[in-house]
C-alpha cells in the first residue's frame, strides 16, 4: 500500500504540505521564544514576517497585512529592526492609506518567495544558529521580493516619519 500524496505548501513548497509547514513554524516560534537571548524578540518578529510573506495568501492577502510583514522585513534588514519602528510601521498601517488601491500592488506577489523556508530551521537549536538561519531566510525571501522592495522602502520611510 502506498502513502497517500501530499501536496507541498503553496506557499513555500514544503514537501509535507501546508499542515505540516505551518507546525514546524509553531515550534521553531515556540523554541525561539523558550531561549529569551538577547535580540530573541527581533528573531521572532522577523521569524514571523517573513513566514508571513512567504504564504501571504493566508497571512497578508491585502495591503494591512503586507505592509506590516512586508514592511517588518524591511525594518529588520535595512533599518536594526527596533521595536519603536514597528510601533510606527503598526501606526502606518492603522492609516489605511492603501484601501482604495487594488492588491496586490504591481507587479504582484512573486510567484516563487525564496529559496530558503522554514524547513531549514529544523535541527536549529541555539540561539546562535536560529538568528543566523532567520536572518538567511528573510534575505532569501527579501530578494525574492526584490520588484516589490521599493514600494515596501517607500511604507518603510513614511511610517518611520510618524512621531
């Protein structure tokens, strides 16, 4: 008898399926927030940012959700990722500035979002290898996201104006 087949995640390919992707991400959260090292917070911010632009049909799916990870993304790579801009990034959001533009913004959401998901943070158990596998991650997806990074710069910029 054969093991039935699994479709991959659609948004990342994981081999065993979305279920599955969507439980490792749970626990590789869950030990990320146990260790409480130092810059452990940024991790799991960024950790979930971009898990949430990687299936962004289920986590962004409009432009509330992908200014915020989109945008923490960004504010994690090109900007220290300090909480205080996401507060601000968070206040941007409120503003709803997008509601009357169609989404997803042009050219749309990349069809591939990195080479890199979360099932390379599997064995990660130390601190030091978990910060080094998400930070690998969200440049993968990052550069996946490269014809979008500019309006995500342009989000980044106005809401790091608001006081």
């Amino acid at each position: 008898m054969t093991a039935p087949l699994i479709d991959p995640c659609p948004g990342c390919g994981y081999k065993a399926g979305r279920t599955a992707c969507q439980d490792l991400f749970n626990d590789i959260a869950l030990r990320i927030r146990a260790l409480a090292w130092t810059g452990s917070m940024q991790t799991w911010r960024l950790l979930h940012d971009v898990y949430d632009i990687q299936h962004e049909a289920d986590f962004c799916g409009r432009y509330r959700g992908l200014i915020m990870h989109l945008g923490g993304v960004c504010l994690a790579l090109e900007h220290g990722g300090e909480e205080r801009d996401y507060k601000k990034l968070q206040k941007f959001v409120e503003l709803d500035l997008m509601k009357d533009k169609p989404y997803p913004p042009e050219p749309g959401i990349p069809a591939t979002r990195g080479t890199i998901t979360v099932a390379n943070l599997e064995e990660a158990e130390s601190p030091e290898r978990l910060n080094a596998g998400v930070d690998r991650w969200a440049r993968s997806a990052w550069e996946a996201y490269r014809p979008l990074q500019p309006i995500a710069r342009e989000w980044v910029k106005e809401a790091l104006k608001i006081k």
